[in-house]
C-alpha cells in the first residue's frame, strides 16, 4: 500500500513529481498554485482553457511540466459548486486525482488538502477520510497474474500539506484512516479470492490469527460441535459440501467502564452455487462474493481492536458453502435452528437467511447486546430495487436507523431504508413448519420478506438488516473501486462503533 504522511512544509517546497489540488467551482488558482509554476517555470492558464476546466464536479485537468531535465505534473480536481460539497463528492475527487497520477506514472504525490469546514468536517476528520480513499483507490488484486501482467502501480507515497497547527491532528487522522483502509481492503482481498482458495476453515484461520495479533476474544464451532448445538440453519446449508462449516466469533471488549454491546453478524458462503435449487450458470460466476458480509465483519474488528472505539462489539460469522450433493438439503425438508424455532425450506438458494438465523440466534441468547446489526448478500431483489449504490437497511428501531443512516452518509457506505412493518411478516408463513425460508410470491418485496425471517432470531433486541446484495461486487462510476469486490459494510460498521456513544 502507498505511503501516506502529513506535512506542514509548502507544497511548492515537497520533494515530489506531481502536485494535486482540489479546487471548488471557478477556483483555478490560489497561492500555492502561483507558487508551484512559478517552481517549474510554467503557466498553467492556457492548459486549464483548453480542457475548459472550471472546477466543476467530476472535472479533472492534467498538466505537464519539464524542469531541470524531470517530468513533473500538476493535477487539479474539481469539487464544483457548494451545493456539490459532500464528502463523498470529495472522496471521488481524490480518487480520480490519485488514477491521473498513477496513469501519468508519478512516484510522489504532493496533496493541497483544501478547507475542512467546506465539508463540515475538522480538519483530523478530512485528513482521515482523505487516507481512506487514497488506501481504497490504490488497491489492486493481480495475485493471480504472471508477473508480466501485474497491474502497474507507480505512486509510491502522498504527502498531504496542512497548516503547522493542524499537522498532529492530520497526523492521527492519516493514521486512523490508513487503518480503516487497510481493513476495507483486506475484506475485497478475501472477497475477490478464487472460492477453492478460500473455504470456511480458511476463512476462520485468517479471523483467528487476526484475534490473537489484536488481543480479541476468539471462539471457533467446528461443524460437529454446530450440529451438536442445534444450528440447524447452517449445518443444513453446508452439509452438501465437503467443507466443513465454521461459526466465528470476535469479541473486542473497551476500557469504558459499563460500555454498550453491538454485535455485527456477517453473512459467510464461501460459494454459493445455490443448492439443490442451482443456479443458472452466468449467476454463479460471482458467487465467491457471497460472503461479503462475514469478510467485513472480521476486517471490521480487526480496525476495531486498533482503533478502540468507548462500545464492546462482538463479531460472528456463520461460514459454509452450499453446494448439491446426496447429503444437500432438499426442497421440501424442514431444518430446527439454534432458538428452536423450525422452517420450511422450499428453496435451497435462499440459504443466507438460514445460516443468519443461528448465528442472530446465539448472539442474542448469549450476549443479550443493545444491537444486533447484520450485513449479508441476501437477495436478487434488493440489487434490483436500489441498484449498487445503496444497501437496503431493514428496521422498527427509528433511533438505530438514524444511527446507520448518520453513520453511512459519514463513512460512504449508503444505505436506503425500505419499508419494514409487520404486514410484509405473513409472506413468510408455512403449513407445515414455524416459517417458510421464501416469501409469498403474492406479497413480492423478497427483500423485506427476508428481512423479516431473520426478525424471528432476534427476540426483541433492536435489530437492523443490511442487504449488501448490490453493493458488495462490481460496484460501477465509483473511482475508488475497481471491478470486483467493494468492501462493502467496513467503513459503515467503525463509524458506527466509533460514534456509538
């Protein structure tokens, strides 16, 4: 990963080949920008007219430069009007800066970071977002690749320029935002990985060694001992599989004396052919994605546990792979879950719900915490209603919806609250078991129906569902993502433990 520092040195006055701005609508020029051509002994006026750049947002303006025998490059962004300042206007902007640098194969990136308060932010949160997104954009899976065709990554190193004053507090904010990054990263890694490198006993093994490098409390059911616990759910979903499954849990505990508990659950199917109920082939070629959510929540608290948020957070995972086989779950069987609740399974592809309901099970049985927040690649239904921009949040706590949505528009990861009350509950009546594991096809909205089968594990601990169907994988037009998988649910989840208090 680059190298990200904060200095309070000039800009003009940085050791680097390329010089960034990020500049609002109509602001093409500043002090230190006079002072950086009048370094390379160039103007930049005319170059800024022939690419018509006005600062608009999505604008970007690449300027070359020779001086003393090197190449150097000015790169200025757009951030477009003040009804365009968000954040996530900004993020992009970084992001499409960092991908000209790298393109014009720069080394080192000086980084005018502009004005805080234009974004309501102080000056530590903005250095952090802008680490973020600079660990985001610059990362590429090629280790699959023969050396000849590695992505080439030429930007070694961004300094960030800030005031004397604020240099400490940038300082931190890189740092923490490096952490986050670097988290985010490691989840799209696992996502991305080819599904036989990468089973449920793998999966664990990483959490594992991640829990004792961090000093966070580890607990490991193998598939015996799932079996024996009654989760029917999930030792019926992988028992078509040679793979043993995995439940994982994560504790990180906080110095803050008689401090809340949130538990994320994640969602782990290593691969997901669909069952019995397969899939058509073209639907299968991605479904190393299906566990997204259990990536994010073991990337997650690894942050967590170096960022040490004032909450206690419990992480679990239930991990499997569901595959057809003579010892595959059958349409028509009837599975027994951990709170001894039953269901109907008339469809074995929607098996997410099934390996969730155990896990939401125990957490609620055990740790008894103030939330319960999953995230899960559950529906095909969810992905067509919002697309890959928003994951559908799913809840009746109003307060821990505001929560979520604060948190999201803050951290990037949106999400979009679709209607959750109890008429959508009757979708998923059987006659033959507790619930069904599908949704009436005359009630629709598959994603709420599923929303509210996992309702049933909760008991009445404020729950939210987060369905990352759309957003875990190809997410498309977002600089700081390339093809494959987002690390959908990182950012959301640490800002919402940092902020829980």
């Amino acid at each position: 990963m680059i190298s990200i520092t904060a200095s309070s040195q000039k800009i003009s006055e940085q050791k680097a080949d390329c010089f960034g701005f990020l500049l609002t609508e109509k602001e093409t020029t500043s002090p230190e920008i006079k002072a950086c051509e009048k370094k390379l002994g160039i103007t930049i006026a005319p170059f800024i007219k022939a690419h018509d750049f006005s600062g608009k947002k999505g604008q970007i303006c690449v300027i070359p430069a020779e001086h003393n025998k090197k190449i150097y490059h000015i790169i200025l962004a757009g951030l477009g009007s003040k009804k365009d300042n968000s954040i996530e206007t900004y993020r992009r902007a970084v992001a499409q800066l960092y991908r000209q640098a790298n393109a014009h194969k720069v080394k080192t990136i000086a980084l005018s970071l502009p004005k805080a308060s234009l974004f309501d932010l102080s000056e530590q949160e903005l250095a952090q977002q802008t680490a973020t997104t600079l660990a985001m954009t610059s990362y590429n899976f090629d280790d699959f690749f023969s050396k000849e065709n590695k992505t080439k990554v030429t930007v070694e190193s961004v300094i960030a320029c800030v005031s004397s004053a604020e240099k400490a507090k940038c300082a931190a904010g890189i740092k923490d935002g490096e952490t986050v990054g670097i988290a985010v990263n490691k989840a799209r890694h696992w996502v991305n990985t080819p599904p036989s490198d990468l089973t449920p006993i793998d999966l664990a093994e990483y959490a594992k060694k991640i829990a004792k490098k961090h000093g966070l409390k580890f607990t490991q059911f193998t598939e015996k001992e799932i079996i024996k616990k009654g989760m029917g759910g999930l030792a019926g979903v992988g028992r078509g599989s040679d793979q043993e499954s995995q439940l994982i849990i994560m504790e990180y505990k906080a110095s803050k004396k008689n401090a809340e508990t949130i538990t994320f659950v994640g969602k782990g199917i290593t691969f997901d052919s669909g069952g019995l109920s397969l899939k058509p082939p073209v639907h299968m070629e991605t479904m190393k994605e299906d566990m997204s959510g259990a990536a994010a929540v073991i990337a997650s608290m690894e942050a967590l546990a170096q960022l040490k948020p004032n909450v206690n957070v419990v992480g679990i995972a239930p991990l499997a792979e569901n595959l057809p086989s003579g010892k595959a779950t059958k349409p028509g069987d009837i599975l027994r879950f951990y709170n001894g609740k039953t269901a109907e399974v008339k469809n074995t592809d929607a098996e997410g719900r099934l390996v969730l309901a155990d896990a939401l099970a125990y957490a609620a049985k055990h740790y008894k915490p103030d939330a319960i927040i999953d995230f899960a690649t559950l529906t095909g239904a969810c992905a067509y209603a919002l697309g890959p921009f928003y994951s559908g949040l799913m809840t009746q706590d109003d307060d821990l919806a505001a929560v979520i949505e604060d948190a999201a528009e803050d951290s990037g990861d949106h999400v979009w609250r679709l209607p959750f009350s109890d008429d959508y509950k009757v979708a998923i009546k059987s006659d033959v078991a507790d619930i069904c594991n599908i949704g009436s096809n005359k009630y629709m909205a598959g994603a709420i129906t599923a929303g509210h089968f996992l309702k049933h594990f909760v008991g009445d601990i404020p729950f939210a569902h987060l369905d990352i169907a759309g957003t875990a994988f190809n997410v498309p037009d977002r600089p700081y993502y390339k093809a494959g998988a987002t690390g959908v649910g990182v950012r959301l989840m640490i800002d919402i433990a940092q902020h829980w208090d």
